[in-house]
C-alpha cells in the first residue's frame, strides 16, 4: 500500500495542534505556573494558551475543508465531520475558560494537558470507520475523562466518582470490544463499508445479533443510555464543574455521531425494526428499548433530586433517550443538531454551576432560591439554558427534541415509531416539571438569607455565559445557521 505520508500529515495537522497544545501547556506549567500562587491567574494564562492553539486548529479545519479516504477507513474526512470537529474544538476552549471560576487544583498544566487529549480522542474518533482506531481514540478520551473526574483531590466525592467511572468504563469498553471481534470473526474486515456489505442475516447465525448487543452495550454507556448509566449521577456530582461539562458536552457529541455511523454505516443490513407491531432483531430494536428505559428512568429519577448536578445527570440520561430517537430515524443532522445543541446548553448549565458552587459554595437547587437578586445575569442565562433543556420554544432544544421527533415519526409504515415519539412528548412533559422548580427558586422563591451578598462571576465566565445564551437563542431561531453544515 502507497501512502503518501506528507499528505496524511496535513490532514492530520489539527490533530497535531492540539497534541502540540498538550506539550505547550505542560512546559508553560512546569517553567512558570508551578511559581504562582493564585490558581485562578494559572488558569487564566492556562486558557488563553489554550484558545490560541484551538484556533489555530479550527482554523486549519475550515480552510482545508477536504474529502479523504486513507488507509482502508482509517482516516475518512468528509464536511459533517470536520464541522464536528469544529465544535468539539469549540466546547474544549469552552470548557478551558470555565476552568478559570474553579479553585480544585494548583495542577493546571496537567488538567488542561487531559482536556486537551480528551479533544485530541474525540477529533480522532469523527475521522475514522475502522473499528480498531474507533476502540483506540474511544480509549484515549475515556482514560481522559476517568482522570479528570478524579482531578478534584480534596473531595473525597470525586474519587468515588472516578472509581465508579473507571470501573464501569473497563466492563463497557471490554463488551465493545467483545462485539468488534464478532464483527471481524463474521466479515473478516474491521472496515465498516466493508462490514456492510457482508454481514446480512442469515439462519443459525446467532453471533451477529450477539454482536450488535455488545457493541449497543458499550457505546451505551458512553451515551449514559439506561441501563449502562450508573456511572453519570456520581460522576457529573463528584467531577470539577469544568470536567463534568466537559463530560456531558464533547463526549456525547463524538460517542452520537461515531455510534450513527458504526450503525448506519457498518451495519445497514442488520437494522430489524422496533416499530409498532412489527418488531424485527436488530439494532433499531435495541435502540428503541435503551430509549424508552432512558426517557422514561431518566425524567423520574430527576424529579427526587435536591442536588442541581445530579438533577442534571438524570436529566443527561433522558436527552439521551430523545437523541437515539435520530439515530432511528435515519437522520444524521437531526441527531448531530440534537447532540451540539445540547452541549452547549449543557456547558452554559454547568458554567453557572461553577460560579454558585465558587462564590456562593452552594450545589443544590434550592441554594438557588433568590438568585434573580443576588445576580440577575446569572439568572437570566439560566433561564435561558433550562428553559432549552425543557424544550420551549424558539430557543434551540426545542428544535432539536423537533427534529429527532419528527424524523423518527416518518421511519416505518403505518403507526411505525409513534408510540415511542408519544412516549418522547410525554416524557417531555414531565421533564417540565423539575426544571420548572428549578426556575421557581431563582425567580419565586426568596432568599433564605435576605441579607447574602452577590454571586456574579468574573467577567470572563459572565461574558461567556451571556455568549453560551445567545447561542442558544440563535440556534433556536435560526437553525439552519447549524443545520447546514451538518448535511
């Protein structure tokens, strides 16, 4: 096989970058932060570093916007999957300049090094449909992810979190890797087009059924669907504010759209059918099952919650149920628009997160009670973002809960997927419930200490907010300034 290796290296120079960042903010850690002893001047200069590297990354992306398909599918570029890049490159400097409210670590070159590989995973794992690279970067962002969780010493919460993320993740990544084996053992090729066209039904082949299972199990949990969700409610409790953002925005968004294509792709042939009345083995199947338990689990577990973060996790674990109705439906940039949008609503959540827990050391919902006095900005975006979360319109989640709705209502003949979008909107319903009790105690309910000083976060984090807002509002109003790069 030619390779052309000086070519593959300009593909890949995005890549590059942001591993080149990992080395910048190691060296910057080590010969100047490692000296200062306020944390948060650390991770200031930490972020700046880190949004000029990302830049110069995305700014590679876009101006080498190019279609390419090296090494038997070990490296395939298309335009969805570069613009997927461009916003995981986006919610990392994200998720780097939120760090700055934070006060867990004087390790800042370590922890932005993490985020910064966790990226680097995730950019891999949209460029490739060889299953061995798929299992590799999946790897490489989980292993990122377990010690992140864990970063927060002084909190004996995260430990905990950590050891549940890793040992769960180990048992997952091992079903993974079960299933891609079946998949090689059946087809002989860890291509997913090639996959595809040898692997159908056939009589007394229980492996490809046996297969799918596993492969849905592992990806399963990095998409915290029910019931691979154990992990989620400690980990988005016990992770720094910034990691569990990081957690519930980027990884979701490059576990969706790598599990569409492994699906959808590597396995057309074997789709069944989980339609009503007329259920077939398959994935669909399998997915309209995790779905179901995921809405259904997820809403009701959410409503017992006093803990803001883990009303969140519950919460995660329902759009995760919303967002494989895409999946079902055939439709990528339903299921891609979904998964963004509700990243960046997500990190706006968290980031307000950050700033109570900082200023005000408060995590639970009620400890938001009389928040539109003590800061009415941050109010505001909150409203902003729960009110997406809950799906109300025009702002941006409810477009997405509309697009993956609609594509799943138009897959099969007849009542087809209805059931399981009727489900969807009553699911939807009393998801109402619990965020509206989240907004009665920023805007209702008075403060338990009428005298408590503010809670407004720096300028940085209150500007990024605001800009967090108006996305969402943007993206609502105007989907297509989304849509159209994800087709």
């Amino acid at each position: 096989m030619n390779v052309d290796y000086l070519q593959l290296l300009k593909l890949l120079a995005p890549e590059c970058v942001v591993v080149l960042t990992v080395l910048a903010v190691l060296l910057a850690d080590l010969q100047l932060w490692r000296n200062w002893s306020v944390s948060a001047r650390s991770f200031g200069a930490a972020s700046v570093l880190t949004l000029g590297f990302g830049a110069a990354a995305g700014l590679l992306i876009w101006k080498r916007a190019v279609t390419a398909d090296l090494l038997g599918g070990s490296l395939v570029l298309t335009p969805v999957s570069q613009h997927v890049k461009l916003a995981l490159l986006g919610l990392a400097v994200v998720t780097a300049w939120l760090c700055t409210e934070g006060k867990f670590t004087q390790h800042v070159g370590e922890f932005m090094a993490l985020i910064a590989l966790a990226t680097t995973g995730m950019m891999l794992l949209v460029s490739t449909e060889n299953l061995l690279l798929v299992f590799v970067a999946l790897e490489l962002v989980s292993l990122s992810l377990y010690v992140l969780t864990a970063f927060n010493k002084g909190s004996a919460r995260s430990a905990e979190a950590a050891l549940k993320y890793f040992l769960f993740g180990g048992m997952a990544a091992a079903f993974m890797l079960f299933g891609f084996s079946f998949l090689y053992g059946l087809t002989g090729s860890i291509h997913l087009p090639i996959i595809a066209a040898k692997i159908s039904w056939q009589a007394a082949d229980p492996l490809t059924l046996v297969a799918i299972v596993f492969v849905v199990v592992g990806f399963g949990f990095k998409i915290a669907a029910v019931p691979f969700h154990l992990w989620a409610p400690d980990a988005y409790e016990g992770a720094p504010a910034s990691a569990a953002a990081f957690i519930a925005s980027g990884s979701k968004v490059a576990s969706f759209f790598i599990l569409g294509k492994l699906l959808q792709v590597g396995l057309p042939g074997v789709a069944g059918s989980g339609a009503w009345k007329a259920l077939a083995p398959g994935w669909m199947a399998v997915i309209a099952i995790l779905a179901t338990a995921s809405m259904v689990f997820g809403n009701l577990a959410a409503l017992a919650q006093s803990s803001l973060r883990r009303l969140l996790a519950y919460s995660a674990i329902a759009h995760a149920g919303y967002a494989l109705l895409g999946l079902i439906g055939g439709s990528q940039s339903a299921l891609l628009y979904y998964a963004i949008t509700y990243a960046v609503t997500s990190m706006g959540v968290f980031g307000v997160v950050a700033v109570m827990e900082n200023r005000a050391g408060s995590e639970s919902v009620v400890g938001l009670a009389g928040l539109r006095e003590r800061s009415p900005l941050l109010a505001g975006v909150l409203t902003v973002f729960v009110l997406s979360l809950a799906g109300i319109p025009p702002l941006a989640g409810f477009f997405g809960k509309f697009y993956v709705f609609i594509a799943a209502a138009k897959q099969g003949e007849g009542l087809g997927y209805w059931w399981l979008v009727a489900l969807a909107l009553a699911a939807s319903c009393v998801s109402l419930y619990y965020y509206l009790q989240v907004l009665k105690q920023v805007w209702v309910v008075p403060s338990e200490r009428p005298g408590q000083g503010g809670v407004a976060g720096g300028i940085v984090v209150s500007g990024l907010l605001v800009v967090l807002a108006v996305v969402v509002v943007a993206l609502g109003c105007a989907p297509e300034l989304l849509l159209r790069f994800l087709k």
